[in-house]
C-alpha cells in the first residue's frame, strides 16, 4: 500500500515540476515549488514508513520548517525585490 502511495507522490512531483517550469509568472514557480517541498515531505514521510523507520517524521518535520522560511523569504524577495536593504520612504503619490 505504501509503495503506491510513493508511485502515486513521485508522479504528483514530477507533474508539479512540469507546472514549476511551465509557469508563466514568478508566483506560478513559488507555489510550485512550495507545492514540491510539501510533496517531498510525504515521500520522506512514506519511505519512513516503508522502511520501518519512524525517526524519518523527524526529518520531515525539520524539512517543512526550512521550507516554510524559504518560502516567506522567496516571496518577500519577489514582493520588494530586496532582503534588508535600506528602508525607503515613500509617498502618497507612489502608491
């Protein structure tokens, strides 16, 4: 059961790296490759299973923390287009 369910994620990842490369904007990739990091966490989290070796989850879980603070980071990258550079005053008329 388990070894369809790897079948059945490393097709989705393969289908969402299809849609990463394919997407027409920058917010396609990112979620794409949220999309991806997410998916890898269930295969390490079903090779776990399927190896009989539960310390994996820990792993998974240690991967979904890295993968939510590069995503923040990524999207803030591509939002303002710098990380921690000089603050800019703006005005109303820039908005």
């Amino acid at each position: 059961m388990f070894g369809f369910t790897a079948l059945g994620v490393l097709l989705a990842m393969a289908l969402v790296l299809v849609r990463g490369l394919a997407g027409p904007t920058v917010y396609d990739r990112i979620l794409a490759v949220n999309a991806f990091g997410t998916l890898t966490v269930l295969l390490i989290a079903v090779h776990g299973f399927l190896s009989g070796r539960p310390d994996f989850l820990d792993i998974a879980l240690v991967y979904t923390l890295i993968n939510f603070i590069a995503l923040i980071a990524v999207t803030k990258f591509a939002k303002f287009a710098h990380l921690g550079g000089p603050f800019e005053q703006r005005s109303w008329s820039d908005v």
